[in-house]
C-alpha cells in the first residue's frame, strides 16, 4: 500500500519525458508503471525500443526533473523496507 502511495504521488508530480542515460544508452523516461510484484517501474524509450526498467535502477538527470523528490522518496522506502 506505501508503494501505492509513491507512485500515484510519482504519476501526479514527475515532470516527464526527461533525458537520462541508463548502462550507457540515452533513454528518455516517458511513464511511469508498477509490476506485478508492486515495484514502482520507469517505462523508458531509445528511438523505436521501449524498455520497463526498475525505478530504483534508473539515475536522474542534473539537474532533476521537477518532481524527483518523489523518486528520492520512493528510493528511500525501498531501501529501507522489510
């Protein structure tokens, strides 16, 4: 349920698409989902290739795109949940 919360708080904040580089590759985050196992997930793009990766993987930009706070929120409860 507090993933829940993150993410619609994610969903309503995060200022998308943005830029990023992610194992080498420019990718642009456009969305944002949750997988099966309740994980918050970014859903980003490289020309015609769309990947889902998870959120807690994916650096930020610098600076962040307005609304990161709730990805450092996010990453903090996932790191520290149990």
């Amino acid at each position: 349920m507090q993933a829940t919360g993150l993410f619609t708080m994610i969903v309503g904040n995060l200022a998308l698409p943005f830029r990023t580089t992610f194992l080498g590759v420019t990718v642009d985050m456009v969305g944002v989902d949750m997988d099966d196992n309740g994980r918050v997930v970014a859903i980003c793009k490289a020309g015609k290739h769309r990947q889902r990766v998870a959120l807690a993987d994916l650096p930020l930009p610098s600076p962040p795109p307005a609304g990161a706070e709730w990805i450092a929120a996010y990453w903090h409860w996932a790191k520290h949940r149990g």
